[in-house]
C-alpha cells in the first residue's frame, strides 16, 4: 500500500491530518512538522527484510575504507585523516558533508573547484597507469598523491555529479570559465526533485555528488514546499541512505540564517556525518573553512583560502596574509599567535582609544568577541587604573579573520593600553596569553608551537604567561619614546 504523510509535534508527538499553526496538545507554536508515515503492512515488510540481531562489540570487523584526497590541502586538512597536521586527509567515502555559509561566500565556487582538483588528480594516476613500465609508474603516481585511495580510482572511469536546484547549467558553465574550469568529467543536472536525484546517483555512480542547495529539494511524497522542515529533512535522509549505500560522498550546500545559524530543522545537523563553515568578510580576500562536527576526524582544524580574480587559492602561509601590511611603528597594534587546530597563525589586532562624545563609551569589535572586549576593557580599568569609562574602544583584526580562543586576551589588552598611551610596543614583539579577571595572566595550549611560529617570521620579543605573570608587568614592556 502506499505511504501517506501526516503531520506530528515535534515537542509532544501530537498527530493532525492537516497542518495547524499551534499544537492544540502542548500549545507550541509552529511545532507540526508533515511527516510521511508508512502502514503497518509495508512496516512489517520493511522489518521482515532488513531484520538484524545484536552483535557483540568484539566480533564487529571494522571496514577498511581509506579516505579519497580531494587535491585541496586546505580542504582535506579540516575533513582530517591519518596525519592532518601536515595537512594530508580526504573524504570519506559514503559520508554526508554540509557545507553552510553567508550567500555569496564561495562555497559553489569551492566545491566546483574541489570536482575539478578530485578529477585531475584521478585522470593522473590513470594516465600513469597506462604507461610501459606499468607497476613502477603507478607506484610513482602513489607517492605523488600520498594517498592510497588513489588505488580506487586507477580503474575507474566515473565522474563527479553536480546537481543544481538554484543555478541554471548556462550560468554554472560562465563560472566554471572563469575559474578555468573545463569539466570534461563533471556533470551538471538541474533537478529539484529527491527521488529523481537519488535515481540518477544510483545510476551513474560518480566519484561524488554535490547537492546545490539542500533547501531547494522536495519530495512528491510530502506537500510542503521547498525549504519547509519536512522536505529538507527527508530530501537529506534519502539522500544520505543512497550515498551510504552505494559508498558516494554527498556534498550537502545549506543556507545560513541572519544569527549564522543553518537554515532548517537542528536534524539536519545530526543526520550528516561533517559540518562545514565556510566563513569571511565579503568585502576582504580571505576566506576559511572550519569543521563544526566531524565523525571522521578532529573539529579545530581550519583551512585558509584567498578569494582571487580566477577563483579559491589555497594559503599555506596564513601569518604572511595577515600580516603582510602591518605597519610596525604604530601605537595600538600587537602581534598575536593564534592556533587553530594544529596550526599556530600570526594576526594583527589593532586597537583605537578615543574620548567618547555621547553619554556612555562605545565597545566595538570587529573579528573579536564584543562580550569579551568589555571583560578585558574593565580588567584594565579596574586592575591598571585607567580611565576608560570616558573613552571608546575599537578593536579590529585585518584580513577578515575571527579570533576566538582567549589566548589572544593579552594581545588586545596591550593593544589599547597601547593605543590610550601613545606608546608603541617593542619592534618585533608578540603577545599572547589569557587574562583573568584578577589581571593575572594565564598559560595556554601550544605554547611552544606559538613562539616557534613567531621567530620563524622573525618576531623575537617574547610577552607570554612565561615573561610576565600579571598585566601590570606585561605594560612594562611599552616603548617609552614614541
């Protein structure tokens, strides 16, 4: 018989044959969610099939599933693997991967770029393998990709599937030109329908598939339209049981809300096995990708990217990006090693100490937390005397980069006590350490990956929870000429 759809609470598990805008059970607004509900002949059929009895965990044999390298060290880096802090990994094959971010970001442009790396890369290790000395070169081709899921793809002929539910095929060939792009194994499908999407994956079986975007998907099996909690959430979970089916990595692309969230139900999240943030102002270069979720791998890695005139550009320098136009004899400006995952990154934080003109001072931040600024801004006021509850402060770091760890705490602080006395710190210095509110400062993780990062780019003036062990005496270290 065939299936039907009703539509449950998400809160009480109330069912209604038609939507209702308030659940008449719990009294929460917008809480029924159409559900597609099978009867229970087709249950009993569905479990008679696929009935499974426990298993002890020790009899369990693991998969040998090696990872596919995409050819973007940034990208594989945050997906992780065997050794990401060299910055060697790869998709797992079967996985589900969303990737979210603003409009307009790049995230097409990224993975349009990841097809074209994926298929170079492959179409290399098979034009070795068809060379004269065929067992030599191919060995070659190996160690060239460093990754041994290169061996799946020596005999393989297949190709990358780019579904596009927003974008027409013309539009996607105008920017595959401009990133250089030709394309000759990927193919485009303009579809929103799911059903028809997961029969052609299932037919064509690429390498992988790239969903673009998740929120324009439907079923016919639901009512909804296209974006609704139900049809997102189905479209991801049909979706997801071919690709873990077949062994086809599903890239998802999702929204963003204004607050930064994803667009669509939290189960979203859940159901795919890697979230992605790809993340910057659209108004600098610098583009990362972040790893909020990852079942395969670790979730503090970060890849930097730079938005050129022909696409993506991978930074495997980030500290020089950053840091490139920083002016050395400034007050208000201080070096601060960060460390994102494994990676130690040298950023600029500039600071500007203005009397205010309006009845209460002003806390402005841009790429550091404002919440945290005000905890810095009163540790100064209170534990150096100084008077900044007449002056506004502004805090910014260059480049479009977020610092979040508090390690960057004693940076910032020397940067506006910097810029409130006019004195610059010492030319090649960099602090880094986390204040407290008694104005003691704090040790931090990867220490010694920070200073070693500094002096390789010549910075030598150590300010660190090991050089001062109080804001007091970090203040010490301020030129006194200016």
């Amino acid at each position: 018989m065939k299936t039907h759809s009703k539509y449950v609470c998400q809160q009480c598990s109330y069912e209604s044959a038609q939507w209702m805008g308030k659940c008449p059970n719990c009294g929460e607004w917008n809480s029924l969610v159409e559900t597609i509900v099978s009867t229970r002949n087709e249950k009993l059929k569905i479990k008679n099939e696929k009935l499974e009895k426990p298993q002890k965990l020790s009899k369990i044999k693991l998969a040998n599933k090696t990872r596919i390298s995409t050819g973007i060290g940034e990208f594989d880096r945050v997906v992780g693997g065997p050794s990401t802090s060299s910055g060697q990994g790869g998709i797992v094959p079967g996985s589900v991967i969303l990737l979210a971010g603003e409009p307009g970001i790049g995230k097409s442009t990224l993975l349009l770029q990841l097809t074209d790396a994926l298929l170079a890369q492959r179409n290399f290790a098979v034009d070795f393998s068809f060379s004269r000395d065929k067992t030599h070169t191919v060995e070659k081709a190996l160690r060239h990709s460093q990754n041994e899921a290169s061996q799946n793809l020596l005999g393989s002929t297949g190709s990358c599937l780019y579904v596009s539910g927003e974008e027409s095929t013309q539009q996607i060939k105008i920017r595959a030109e401009r990133l250089g792009i030709k394309g000759e194994n990927l193919l485009l499908f303009p579809e929103t329908d799911v059903d028809t999407i997961c029969a052609q994956i299932e037919e064509e079986k690429p390498l992988l598939c790239i969903i673009d975007s998740i929120q324009t998907l439907t079923t016919a099996d639901l009512s909804g339209t296209a974006g609704s909690v139900g049809q997102v959430r189905e479209s991801a979970a049909r979706l997801a049981k071919t690709g873990k089916d077949l062994g086809i990595p599903i890239f998802l692309i999702g929204h963003v809300t204004k607050e930064g969230a994803i667009a669509g139900p939290m189960v979203l999240e859940h159901l795919v096995d890697v979230v992605l943030f790809f993340e910057g102002e659209r108004f600098y270069p610098g583009r990362t990708l972040r790893s909020f979720k990852n079942r395969f791998g670790p979730t503090d890695e970060v890849g930097i990217f730079q938005m050129a005139e022909k696409g993506l550009v991978e930074i495997s320098n980030p500290s020089e990006l950053f840091l490139h136009e920083r002016d050395k004899e400034i007050p208000g400006s201080a070096v601060v090693p960060i460390l994102e995952g494994t990676r130690p990154i040298l950023v600029e934080v500039q600071a500007l100490v203005n009397q205010t003109s309006m009845a209460y001072p002003r806390r402005v931040a841009s790429g550091f937390d404002p919440g945290r600024l005000s905890i810095l801004t009163a540790i100064i006021s209170r534990r150096l005397g100084l008077p900044l509850g007449s002056w506004d402060v502004f805090v910014n770091v260059p480049g479009g980069l977020r610092v979040r760890e508090p390690a960057a705490d004693l940076g910032v602080a020397l940067a506006i006590i910097s810029s409130f006395k006019n004195k610059p710190l010492p030319r090649g210095s960099f602090a880094f350490g986390e204040l407290g509110l008694l104005g003691e400062v704090r040790r931090v993780l990867g220490e010694e990956k920070r200073i070693k990062e500094a002096k390789r780019l010549g910075f030598t003036k150590i300010i660190s929870p090991s050089t001062c062990t109080s804001l007091s005496q970090a203040t010490l270290f301020l030129r006194s000429e200016v």
